[in-house]
C-alpha cells in the first residue's frame, strides 16, 4: 500500500496520476487528503481516501468523500 498526503494537491495529483500510469491499483493506493469533497474522484475510482488534518489528528473516511471534518473530529 502506497500513501500519499495531500493527495488532491498540485504536485499529490501528479504522484497519484503517475501510479495509475505504472499499473498501481486504486486499491493499493491511500490518498490522504484535508478537504475530502476535493477528492471525490479518487473515491470514485476505488481509491481508499482518509482525512488528516496534520495539526490535529489523523481521522479515516473509509472511502466516504462525503464525510466531514466536524464528523471526523467527534
């Protein structure tokens, strides 16, 4: 399993982007994201996206970009 933080980020994009090009599976890939409605498309896609927030504390999504911060913090 592979993780990439800030996975919907400029240069995050990229490195996710380019493990699909290499023949990664989605589900060998782990996108580490703060905001996950920006990562709809990697849930999408099978990705298994987690929410962290790096100053706080590490929260899973278990593959629901719908989830919030506030649920994740509770």
């Amino acid at each position: 399993m592979i993780t990439i933080t800030a996975a919907t980020g400029q240069y995050g994009r990229l490195v996710v982007d380019e493990l699909f090009q290499r023949g990664v599976p989605a589900s060998g890939i782990v996108a580490t994201v703060r905001d996950p409605a920006k990562a709809a498309d990697l849930v999408g896609a099978g990705n298994y996206v987690t929410w962290a927030d790096l100053l706080v504390r590490i929260c899973q999504t278990s593959r629901a970009a719908s989830r919030s911060e506030a649920a994740c913090r509770s």
